[in-house]
C-alpha cells in the first residue's frame, strides 16, 4: 500500500512545490517592486501637484507686488506713514504731540523715552514710551490725540494705575504708563 501511494505523495508534494515556487517568487521579489513602482507614481503624483500650486503661486508675485504697492500709495496718501529723515527725530515729534496733549488737559509728563524700533518690511517703527499723570480727562484727551493723529500712532501697551484712596472733593490723579508706535519708511541702501 505504501507503493502506490508514495509515487502520488511524491507527485502532490512536486505539485505544491511548482505552486509555491512562483508565488514565493511573487510574495518575496515581484510584489515589492510592483509596491515601488506604485510608491513612486503617487510620489511624482503628489510632486506634480505641489509643482503646478507653486507655479501658480509664483504666477501670483507680479499681482501681489502690484497690490502691494497700491497699498502703499494708499498708506501715505492717508498719512498713515511718518516721513522724515531719523528715527530720533520722529521720536521727538511724537513725543511734542503727547506732551502737548497731557498739558492741555493739565496733566504732568513724568517721563519720556524712545524705544528701540524694529523693522518691518519696508517700514520702520518708531516707539516712544512716556508715563503721565492726570485725571481721567488727560487720559482720554491723550488717547484721543493719538487715535486723530495724521500720520498715524498706535498704543502697543497701556497701563493705567488708580490711586487706593483720594480725595473726595478732587478727581483721582491716575498713573497712566504707555507705549506709542508710529511707522517710518525705511530709507533705501
């Protein structure tokens, strides 16, 4: 009974061996590189749509550019833009405008310094810092100012201090620290 039955083993055993062969072939050299071709075809897929986005974005730049400097022209025309010839002096002319400010509505300038600026683009900021002090009347008189002011100020930073106790026949003095930017254009190198 073995006799017969070891020739058919052996044949199913070949068989399966010639089955197994090629899809070991398949599973162990074909199959990855078919995965690799795949893997590259999405790569120069996704590649070629991020090509054609920067294109168009590239395409964009004159447009921007254009944009840009029409926003500019509209910047000075409305006075937004400081012009002069030094940061310091900017400073300075700022610093006037506040002052005088403060004074009209009786209030007292305790001090004034200029900031270091930073850079912006084509523009530079002018940043003044001053402390004041006065009644709520020299705060808004002084807010007001900065908020009418052609070329444009901005507050960056504001600190109003309110006495514990005061008087009650007098208005509290309030301690008003607060920092100013204005923009100057660059000058050009």
């Amino acid at each position: 009974m073995s006799g017969p039955l070891l020739p058919a083993l052996r044949r199913a055993l070949a068989l399966a061996i010639l089955v197994a062969l090629p899809l070991m072939i398949w599973v162990a050299a074909v199959q990855p590189l078919i995965n690799l071709v795949a893997d590259r075809q999405r790569e120069i897929t996704d590649l070629s749509d991020r090509l054609t986005r920067l294109k168009a974005a590239i395409a964009r730049i004159p447009e921007l550019k254009r944009s840009e400097a029409a926003a500019q022209q509209r910047l000075e025309a409305a006075g937004g833009i400081w012009i002069g010839t030094s940061e310091a002096a900017l400073a300075a002319e700022m610093q006037n405008r506040l002052r005088e400010a403060v004074s009209a509505s009786k209030g007292v300038v305790k001090s004034t310094s200029q900031l270091r600026g930073a850079d912006e683009q084509n523009l530079q900021t002018v940043r003044i810092r001053f402390t004041v002090e006065g009644t709520l009347d020299t705060v808004q008189r002084t807010l007001a100012v900065i908020e009418k002011a052609k070329p444009v100020m901005f507050v960056d930073s504001m600190t109003i201090v309110a006495p514990a106790t005061f008087p009650p026949d007098k208005p509290p003095q309030l301690g008003l620290d607060m920092e100013v930017i204005g923009y100057l254009r660059k000058a050009q190198q």
